[in-house]
C-alpha cells in the first residue's frame, strides 16, 4: 500500500506540476521581479530625484498641496518617501454621494519643491508586482486564478517532499552533465535546499486573499454584517462620519511626532486623513510596514483632525492576528534590507527555476519514448509549446518591457499603457515562434533572443538616458547601476544557456524506461 | 501516459471523478470545518474567523491528498463527505448555541 | 548575518561529509564510524548555534527570518559547489571557520 500511496502522490504532482506549471512559472518570476519593484521604478523612471529624507519637510509640502488642490475631497492619503522609494506620493478621494465610490487621483510630489514630478510616465515595477496576483484579468478574476494556483502549489510542494523518496539521502546530491538525471537532481535541490522559502510564499498567498476564497467562516460568524469584520480586524477604517460643518485642519506634523512617540521611534509609513475640511476630520498615521517582520494591518495612531486630540491608539494585535500578519509581512517583505533582499530575490529564483525544472522534466521523460520515431504526438508538441513560449517568451517579454521605456518618447502620452502592450506583445510574439520553430531551434533562438536583449540594455540606458552605468556608480545610485549589471548578468547567463542548448546531445532512448505514472486502475 | 494504447474510458471517469471530490468536495469540507473552529474557538470573534480560514488550507490539502491516494473514486467521495457531514452538524449545533 | 552564514556553511559540509558517498567524493575514503559520528555531531550542532548569532543581532523576529534565509543560501551554494569546485567547496568551510572568531568580535 506503501508503494501504491507514493505513486498515486507522484501521479497527482506530476500532473498538478504540469497543468499549473506554466502559469506558476509566469507568477513566480514576476513576483521575485517584484521584491525590487522600487528599484525598478527607479530605472524606469530616471527622472525622479532623490533627496536626504525629511519627513517634516515632505509632510508640510504634502499637506499644503493637497489643501490647495484637494480641499474638498472626501480622503487624503500621503505615503511618505522611504530610503527604497523616493517619491513622495499624495492621493485623493473625490466626495460623492453616500454609497458610491469617489475616483482616486494620485501624484508624485518633489518632497522640496512640492510640485509634481515631471517623469515619463510608467507602471515601472509595480506591474510586475500587480501582474504576479491579478494577471492582467479584470477583478476579481485574476486574483482568483492565482490563489487557485497558489493551492495548486501547495498540493504539488507537499506531494513532492511525499514522493521524494531519498530526500535526506540525496540532500547534498547534484550530478551534472548527466541528462535527464541532472535535471532531476536540479528540480530536487532547488525545491529542497529552499523548501522553507517555497512553503512560507505558497500558504502565505493562499492566507493573504483568504477573506475573499474562503468567506465562509466570516458568513457564519458575523451573517450579514461582514464590514463588521473587517472593522474588527481593520479598526483603523472605522472613521467618524462628516458632520458636514466645515472645520479648519491643523498641522500634520505634531500628529505624526505624537504617533512616532508612542511607537518608541518607530517610523511612519503613511497617512491619511478622513474629511479634511470637515469639523469631524480624522487623522490616521500608519506604522512604516518596514519596521517589523509581523505585518500589523492595525497598527495606527488616530487623531482628531481640528483639536488635535488623540482618538486611539491600536492595542497590540492578537495572536491570530498576529500569526496572519506574519504571513502577510514575510511574503511581502518590506522588513527586508539590502542583503535579505537579495537572499529573498535568490530564493525567488530558485522556486522558479524549481517550476522550470519541473516542466523541462516532464517533457523530457516522454520525449525519450518518441525519440526513435521522431514524430512526436500533438499532446507532447503542445507541452513543448507551452514550454518554450512561458519560460523564454516571458523574458523575452520582461526585456521587451524595459526596451520599451527606453524608446518610447518621454513626452508621449499613452506610453505606460504601450510598455505593458509591448509586454504581452512579445509574449505572444514568442507563442507564434515557438509553434513554427522545431523544439530546439525554437529553445536555441529565443534563449539567444533574450540573451541579447538583456545584456545591451546597459548599452540602451547609456544611449537613451545620462545615468548609465559609468554616473550610477560614481553617483552611488545603486538602484540604477543594480539594475544595469543585473540585466547584463541575466543576458550572460541566458546566452549560456542558449549556447548549452545548442550543442546538447539529443534525447537517447534510455534502457532503463520511465514507467509511465497511473493511477491504481480501478477495480470495476 | 502510454502513447499506442489509449487509456479506458472507466479509468478517465474515475480520475474525473477524483478530480471533481478534491477541488469541490475539499473546498466543501474545508469550509465546513473553517466554520466550526470559527464558531466553536473560545476566543473573540474576529480571532476565531481568521484561525479558522488561516487553517483551512490545510484540510483542504488533506481532502486532495486523501482523495487520490484512497483506493477507489466512491472512496475518495466518502473521504470528503463523511466529514463535511460530521462538520456541518457541529457547525449547525454552534450555530443553534449561539441563537439561544 | 556573516557569522551565521559562515557557521551554517561550515555546518552544512560537516553533515555533507558525514555521509559515506560525499566524503568518498570528497576526501577519497570511507569515514570511520567514529569520524562520521563527530562529523554529524558538529555539522548539527553548528546549525543549532548558528541561530545565536542572528538572533542576538536583529532580535527574535527578523533574526530568525535571517537564519533561515542564511541557512537555506547556505545549502544552495555548498551543493552548486560540491560537483564543480569540490575543493574549493571544503577551503571555503575551513577558511569560515577560522574567520569566525574574527566575525564574531566585529559583530559584538
């Protein structure tokens, strides 16, 4: 039963593994991209200055733009800049009618000249951050779909520690240049060696849209008076209403000093403000997400907006809430300095080099059956498709990404919609490739492709812009220079791979077969 | 997957049928179960609601695992309804407790 | 955050060393008994104390965060290591544990 039990697992990760692969691989890579959003956007986006931080400063510039340009909005938020994200970033909620939703309108303030900043406009990093979730899909579709994936994951994560049978025996193992076993024995270490990693991001996803796929508990607890939960959890949200009498609102400063005091030093991340023009304003200053691991959706010091008066202060979250909010602070990471976020964005790599291992192997198996006869059946040509076209195609994507903020002219107005455009442009570009090339040609050219578009975006930044590499490094813009040796390493490493694929062996017939994996057939 | 010979259709019914008692029939009985720990916890409310969904997954994972490694498909179906039915009685008890 | 990455590294290769196809591989012998014992021991227990040095520095929460993240890259790099440069894999052992008295007096 032993033997029937493991194989029936390695059935279920196999075809788990496959069918979510691709799509897996896709969330994978854009979220580790996402762990250096701010980098990125800084890159994208070159003319943003960065200036010593001033919180006093850029608060003060904040407030009085906002009551110049939004006195009457129904909410201010100011996120102030941080040593990762220099813009200091006003936004606004127009006022309408009880019940519906006011639109947003957001900026990008110069924290010492307080106008707006005159940047190219772009997503920047923050597409890749929102596509790892929403999947360019309309709400609520592409969060669904990757939650869904996210389970997925955690199926197929626990089948392989379960069908892993020498997991502590071959802990240490790696044997390349031996085909398919190499692959294998790749596939294992970057899913063993950084299984802590894998485990935290997969349950940690699934805990972060948890009110919106398992709603269950929420409905049988509080039945109809679900906003009651959320201002349980969330109690910063339950503001005092407008009173509709026009009120005169006082400086943020001595709020955001007060708040700073009783979290001993801790820093602020953002506020908002709630009715500014009312008499019943209400001031919320928020913790800096960066200053504990445990994310604390609560943590906020509330003040009234026209006396100053100090409303509340959240208490110390819960154990459970406390528990969610370490999923939430160690998936996001914002806690994490240089060096851990580098080890974060490394162990990013390896769960997506763990997905591409995994759909390299599966094809790999079955294509030693049809290597005698050198056709190979829809299904497997329609893997190989897939393969080629998710894993290369998407850098290729990824690189057509930045080419284009590079190219596109500043001034142009529809520019951030054409870079995302150019995105799933390429993407499908590499698709269309991909099904007329043969296998390897297809792998051998867009590796090649990819390779050469990353490695020269040095070379653009350098011919489009005057931060090129040579300023970056003497400036100290590590972000600008980070960015440049990093595509310039990822071209490098693509061109090996491109070359490697070129000269390998093709796939012999092995003696030993691979059994093919089924089910236990059933009794009737 | 054997490529001359194609497999029966009473082995891809049983898969479809597996397939269709883990993501349904998990999903059911982790949300069953999620309800009764956020009913029955002796502790606030809102702490019992987000322990309840916080574990979920892992029933629902259990469910899927169960459902592929029992021996039969009506197996796999029994393995998730049984419980969900212990499950939704306990939850319909909490809930009578918390009316009266 | 050096001296834990150090301490698991070197860890890491004890236990790697413990095992009867490694340390053929790497020191052409089949270790004794007793050496494969010590081997587990100190490989084990370099691990377990390797948390101190995290810890004391970052505090409970974020220290752990770095152990692991430690321990995990620790792993990855002896075992990337271990079949290309399996030399230079065992020198970077022995060279982290000499430079641990010296990581462990600038950190504290």
């Amino acid at each position: 039963m032993k033997e029937g039990f493991r194989q029936a697992m390695a059935w279920l990760h196999t075809w788990a593994g496959l069918i979510f692969g691709w799509l897996l691989f896709a969330i994978f890579l854009t979220g580790t991209l996402a762990y250096f959003k701010d980098e990125i956007t800084h890159w994208m986006q070159p003319e943003v200055q960065a200036h010593p931080l001033d919180d006093a400063r850029s608060l003060s510039v904040a407030q009085d733009y906002l009551q110049k340009a939004a006195p009457t909005a129904a909410r201010w938020f100011i996120t102030l800049p941080d040593s990762r994200d220099p813009g200091l970033s006003v936004m606004w909620q127009d006022k309408v009618d009880p019940g519906k939703r006011g639109n947003f309108i957001q900026k990008t303030l110069d924290p010492v000249s307080g106008q707006a900043v005159e940047a190219r406009e772009s997503m920047g990093g923050e597409f890749f951050y929102r596509f790892h979730f929403q999947l360019q899909m309309p709400y609520p579709w592409g969060r669904w779909l990757s939650t869904i994936a996210a389970m997925v994951m955690f199926v197929a994560l626990i089948t392989g520690i379960i069908t892993h049978k020498k997991i502590f025996k071959d802990f240490f193992t790696f044997r390349p240049r031996k085909g398919q076993r190499s692959w294998l024995d790749g596939h294992n270490a970057v899913g063993v060696l950084v299984l802590p990693f894998h485990l935290m991001i997969t349950y940690s996803s699934l805990v972060i849209f948890m009110s919106m796929v398992m709603p269950a508990p929420i409905v049988a607890s509080y039945g109809n008076d679900t906003r009651a939960f959320f201002n349980d959890v969330f109690p910063a949200t339950n503001n005092a209403p407008a009173l509709g009498q026009p009120g005169q609102l006082l400086s943020l400063l001595p709020m955001y000093e007060q708040a700073r005091a009783q979290w001993a030093g801790g820093h602020v991340g953002r506020l908002a403000v709630n009715n500014p023009s009312d008499v019943n304003a209400s001031v919320n200053v928020f913790r800096a997400s960066s200053d504990r691991v445990v994310h604390d959706f609560g943590s906020t010091v509330s003040f009234n907006g026209n006396t100053g008066e100090l409303l509340r202060v959240s208490a110390e979250p819960s154990l459970p809430a406390a528990i969610g909010g370490s999923f939430y602070g160690l998936h996001m990471g914002h806690f994490a300095g240089p060096v851990l976020r580098w080890l974060y964005f490394i162990c990013g790599l390896a769960g997506t080099a763990m997905i591409g291992t995994g759909l390299v192997i599966w094809l790999g198996k079955r294509q030693l059956k049809h290597a005698k006869s050198g056709v190979m059946p829809f299904e497997l040509r329609l893997v190989e498709v897939l393969n080629i076209a998710s894993m290369s195609g998407l850098l290729i994507a990824i690189a057509a990404f930045f080419w284009t903020n590079r190219l596109l002219p500043v001034g142009f107005a529809e520019r951030s919609d054409w870079e995302v455009q150019a995105f799933f442009i390429a993407w499908g570009l590499s698709l269309l490739h991909a099904i007329l090339r043969r296998g390897r040609q297809g792998w051998v050219e867009q590796l090649s492709f990819a390779a050469l578009l990353f490695a020269a975006i040095p070379l653009l930044n350098a011919l489009t812009t005057s931060q090129h590499l040579g300023a970056s490094l003497a400036t100290g813009d590590w972000a600008m220079a980070g960015f440049d040796l990093t595509c310039l390493a990822s071209g490098l490493f693509l061109a090996w791979a491109a070359w490697k694929m070129r000269h390998r062996k093709a796939p012999q017939a092995k003696t030993e077969r691979a059994r093919p994996l089924q089910l236990k057939q059933e009794a009737n | 997957m054997k490529s001359k010979t194609s497999l029966p259709a009473s082995y891809r019914l049983a898969v479809t049928s597996r397939v269709l008692a883990a993501v349904v029939g998990g999903y059911l009985m982790a949300s069953l179960a999620s309800i009764c720990l956020a009913l029955w916890m002796p502790v606030s409310r809102a702490d019992a609601v987000i322990t309840g969904m916080m574990s979920s997954f892992v029933l629902y994972l259990l469910a899927v695992l169960w459902c592929f490694a029992c021996r039969t498909a009506w197996r796999a179906w029994c393995g998730v309804l049984l419980p969900s039915a212990a499950f939704a009685t306990l939850a319909g008890l909490g809930l009578w407790m918390a009316r009266t | 955050m050096l001296l834990a990455l150090l301490m698991c590294y070197a860890g890491f290769t004890a236990l790697c060393l413990s095992t009867d196809r490694h340390h053929g591989e790497l020191l052409h012998s089949r270790p004794s008994p007793r050496r494969r014992i010590a081997l587990r021991v100190i490989g084990w227990l370099l691990l377990t104390v390797s948390i101190w040095p995290a810890v004391a520095v970052a505090g409970w929460g974020l220290g752990l965060v770095e152990w692991c993240a430690v321990l995990m890259l620790s792993a990855l790099l002896l075992v990337l290591l271990l079949p290309y440069r399996p030399r230079l894999a065992l020198l970077l052992a022995g060279v982290g544990l000499l430079a641990s008295p010296v990581a462990a007096f600038a950190t504290f």
